[in-house]
C-alpha cells in the first residue's frame, strides 16, 4: 500500500513536470498581422519573463506563463508604430515586414539605425506569446493584455499621443512648450476615453503617465508648483521651460467647461478633457 501511495505521487509529479516543461507552439507572425482577429500581433503586451542569452531556449514552455515581471509593456500598432512603456519611460520604434532566410515572412522591431530585432510568436495552453532578442542578448516575452483602441491614433500608448515625453535637447520656443502640453492633454483624453470604450474598455490608470496633472472623481487638476516631479523637469531643456508649460497648462485647464458630476467619474473627466481639447484647436 505505501509504495503505491509513492508511485502514484511520483507520478503526478512526473506528470505535472512533463507538462510544465512542453515547448509551445510556435506560429507564423503572418498569420496574425489582421488586426480585427481576436490573437492579431498588435495591442499592449506585457513582459512576463527575461531569459538570460546563456540560457535562451527555442521555445518557451508552461512556465512561462506564471511569470510575474515588473510593469513593462511593448505596445504594437498596425500603422508601424509602437512604443516600450518602462514606468513612466516611453521608447518609440517602428516595424517593418521582411523575408525570413527560408522565405518567410517576418516583423522586425528597428530599434535603432544599428539595431534590430525579430518578433517570434508562440502558442501555448490557448495563450499567445510574444518573443524578441534584447540589446544584451536575452529573450524578452511578453503576454496580450490589451487590445488597441478601435481607432488606433487615439490609443493613449500611440507614439502621436506621447510626444510630450520626448526630452528638449536644445531649448524651445513658447509655441513647441504649448504643443508639448495640447500633446500631454490629448494622451490623457484618450486614457480616459480607453477606459469606456466597448467591448475591450480598460481598467483607467495614470501609472504611467504621471506628469503634472492630477486626477479626481469628476475632476482634473493640476499639482502646486512647489511640488513639480524630476520626471515633469525632464521633459524640458531647463526649469524655466518646465514652469512656462505649467503656466499655460494652468490657463488651459481653467478653460475648461464646467460640468454636472455624475456617476461616472471617468465619464466625467472624459467629457471635461475633450471640453479642454476641443478649445485648443
């Protein structure tokens, strides 16, 4: 009795291990490029594993699926466009198809002018998986958590809604700082506008998009002056130009109508950036 009572537990376990380490199926990214399909290549993935260059494998298995990596996203659109989201760090790339060596064909993210990488894709317990080679040599996979938004340029993790990140190298004119801030204004109107689309709405969070304004039931603020983040300062080439985009984001916000509170706070907030949007063009 007690050495059937082991055999069967090693079994299980036998069993149990068998099945965590089957390799997924891998998939032509081809295969995925509509964008209206359920398992289509773009939207906002979410890394769930790093493996180490030394340990890559040729394809991952159930393990993978139990990853718990910190927030960071790669986030794919069909126009060639997408964006690696790293906190509140965005990194744009674009993609583009190729012919494999064995005449297949391929995607391709373009980095940089010197580096690239190629996207795999994998299918694994009815799962989708997404792969690519980092600059260091380790694999990157990532699992859809996401789709994109039904027009895809009002996505707030579309390239076009995050120009405001991009770091002043040289100085700007007062003109670039007020498109830099219509730019920050728009990104949150469609954060918010994401979160009541149908039928893919998404949970509403700012997490990665913290800036200077300040979010509440059925209202949107801005922080005191004194209390500016370094990421805030970052997106300009000195203070002075961080405080002149406070300033006219101040006046913006102050433009903005003022509206019945309803149930729906996010609701709320949408209607009052579209107000606020509405009369900066």
């Amino acid at each position: 009795m007690p050495n059937s009572i082991i055999f069967t537990f090693l079994l299980i376990v036998t069993c149990i291990s068998c099945s965590e380490n089957e390799p997924a199926i891998k998939l032509e990214v081809e295969s995925l490029w509509d964008e209206n399909q359920e398992n289509s290549l773009f939207g906002i993935w979410k890394r769930i594993k790093i493996v180490p260059k030394e340990k890559n494998r040729d394809r991952p298995t159930r393990r993978f699926l139990y990853g718990n990596e910190k927030d960071y996203f790669l986030a794919i659109f069909p126009d060639r466009k997408g964006a690696t989201v790293d906190n509140t760090d965005f990194r744009f790339f674009t993609w583009k198809k190729i012919l494999g060596e064995n005449f297949e064909k391929e995607i391709k993210i373009i980095w940089s002018k010197n580096h690239s990488s190629q996207i795999e894709m994998y299918e694994i317990d009815g799962k989708i998986l997404l792969s690519h080679i980092a600059y260091d040599g380790s694999k990157m996979f990532y699992e859809k958590k996401m789709e994109t938004t039904k027009l895809v340029i009002e996505d707030p993790y579309h390239p076009e809604n995050n120009s405001w990140r991009n770091r002043a190298q040289i100085k700007l004119s007062d003109s670039e700082i007020e498109d830099k801030i219509d730019n920050y204004l728009l990104h949150y109107k469609y954060l918010f506008k994401a979160s009541l689309e149908s039928p893919n709405k998404r949970t509403f969070t700012n997490k990665h998009s913290k800036g200077i304004i300040q979010t509440f039931k059925s209202q949107i603020g801005i922080v005191e002056k004194n209390k500016i983040g370094e990421d805030w300062y970052s997106y300009f080439y000195d203070k002075n130009e961080a405080h002149k985009a406070y300033d006219i984001l101040q006046n913006k916000l102050k433009s903005k109508k003022k509206l019945k509170a309803t149930d729906d706070w996010i609701l709320d907030n949408y209607n009052i950036m579209e107000s606020i949007t509405e009369s900066n063009e």
